[in-house]
C-alpha cells in the first residue's frame, strides 16, 4: 500500500492510501496517520476518492516527528568525499519544517548559492520502541519513501557537525507517499537522482554501509523511536559539491529522486524571497 498525508483543495489536511490515479481518505474512521503507520488497511468503498492532481502532498511525517539522517553511508560517497568509511554510523538530525512535499519547490536560502541534491531511501517507523534488537528492527517499520535530503553545503562547513547546512527551512522534501514493506519488501532498494532529466545519482541499499536493521538498533538505543519517526538512510555518491566544477541546484531546476518501487518524488527549486520578515520587521 501507499500511504500518504495530503491537503484537500479547500486546504484541509488528511491521510489514505494512494490507489493508482486516486487517493482514498482514511482520515475520517482512522484516529491518526501514526495510527495508520502502525496498522496499515486498506480502502473501503465508500471512502471517499480524490484525484491525486486535485491534492497538495504533505511529508509522510507530521510536525513532531524525529528525522535521523545518516552520514557517509555509502563508501563511494565517503571515498567521493575524502572520508572513512566511520566504523559506526554518522548521524545528525533535520527539523521537520525543513523539509516539504512532493510537487513543493524547495527553497534556496537567499545569498546562499550552495544547495545541494541529495537523493536517498528513508524509512518511516510504524511501531514504536526503545532498544529495538536487529532481530526485531523490521517489525517497528512501516515503509520506505524517498527523500531529498539536499544541504546548504557552505552553512554544512562551518564547523564538524551538520546541522547549520541542513536545516534551512524548506530546503529539503520527503514523500510523495510511503509504500509499506509487504509490497516493496526488506531491499535492496535502487535509489536514483535525476537532476533536470539527467542521472546524477544511481545506487542500491545493498551497498549501505549500515543497515536498516543496524541502524534502527543503533538509534533506538538512544533515543525513543515513534510512530511517524524517520531514519533517511543515507546518499550515494554524484552530489554536486564533487563535481568540477561544482554544480549546485539553482532556481528553475527540476529534481527527481526515485526510490524503485516506492515512486518518485519531484521538487522544483525557488529563491527565497529576499524581503521575507524577520522576527515580525520587514
């Protein structure tokens, strides 16, 4: 199944399941998404349908979720980069009102030429748990979506830890919708970026260095994961920093990041607006 978080034409939020031009609102007989997550069903006949062109996609996450990214988690990209391969996952966190929906543009900070693509496969935790073993990591995910997980790379090199360059507001995009595991299974799972129709990035979760099961372990030993959760898991190589020249995403750009079996997620790319309020003064 896919399931999806959405807004209606009027603006109102809701949840379902995706079926093929149309998706179907669960929101009205399931408490919640998180709900949803941890007991995925299928539609009834009479919920009702809306055509997917007519609803705006929302993150397959809500605004309280955790999202947990992993650095260097292919070796090429650390080789691309000039860095080990870490003997335990690299991890930074991103706030959730950095990232949009599918068929959003993302935004470029203003006087920051920068911002990087970065495809990747991310999981979205179903069940929730606390010292989740390897052995039973599988069983707390709901599903696999495709996230844009793109950095400010100038802001990312200010000091060893992450978080400046990935957190801009609106600069990253999750969605369009999460395939649970009974249809895309436990991977590998390819991951391609195509940047203005052509292919920037091409690689499979066979190759991560840490796998899921690993790295939900791993988290989970720290922190509380919960329903709506999101662990990305990390980018392959073919980012723009590395290119020579380097390329980075400039307003107009068109951005795919196709995670086979799950979809697609398209972002265009806009400025942001450089008269935008700060703390309420124009």
């Amino acid at each position: 199944m896919r399931l999806a978080r959405f807004r209606l034409p009027t603006g109102a939020p809701a949840f379902g399941v995706v079926e093929g031009e149309v998706v179907a609102r669960l929101d009205r007989r399931i408490s919640s998404f998180e709900a949803l997550l941890g007991d995925p069903v299928g539609a009834h006949p009479a919920d009702e349908r809306i055509p997917v062109d007519q609803v705006t996609w929302e993150p397959p996450m809500r605004e309280h979720a955790k999202i947990l990214c992993v650095g260097m988690n292919y070796a090429a990209h650390a080789r691309e980069s000039g860095r080990e391969v870490p003997a335990r996952p690299t991890l930074f966190t991103r706030f959730p009102d950095s990232v949009v929906g599918a068929g959003t543009p993302v935004v470029r900070p203003a006087g920051e030429e920068s911002l990087d693509w970065e495809g990747e496969a991310a999981i979205v935790i179903g069940r929730s748990g606390r010292r989740i073993a390897e052995g039973q990591a599988w069983s707390h995910v709901a599903g696999v979506t495709c996230m844009a997980e793109n950095s400010v790379r100038d802001w990312q090199a200010h000091s060893v830890q992450a978080t400046a360059g990935k957190n801009w507001a609106g600069s990253g995009a999750l969605g369009p919708w999460l395939t649970t595991l009974d249809e895309i299974g436990r991977g590998p799972w390819r991951v391609t970026t195509r940047l203005n129709g052509e292919q920037a990035q091409d690689d499979t979760t066979a190759n991560l260095v840490f796998d899921v099961p690993r790295l939900v372990a791993y988290v989970s030993t720290f922190t509380p994961l919960r329903a709506g959760d999101v662990i990305a898991t990390g980018t392959p190589k073919g980012i723009g920093l590395r290119r020579r020249p380097p390329r980075f995403l400039r307003p107009g750009d068109q951005l795919e990041v196709e995670v086979h079996g799950v979809g697609v997620l398209r972002h265009g790319v806009v400025d942001e607006p450089v008269a935008a309020e700060v703390g309420g003064a124009r």
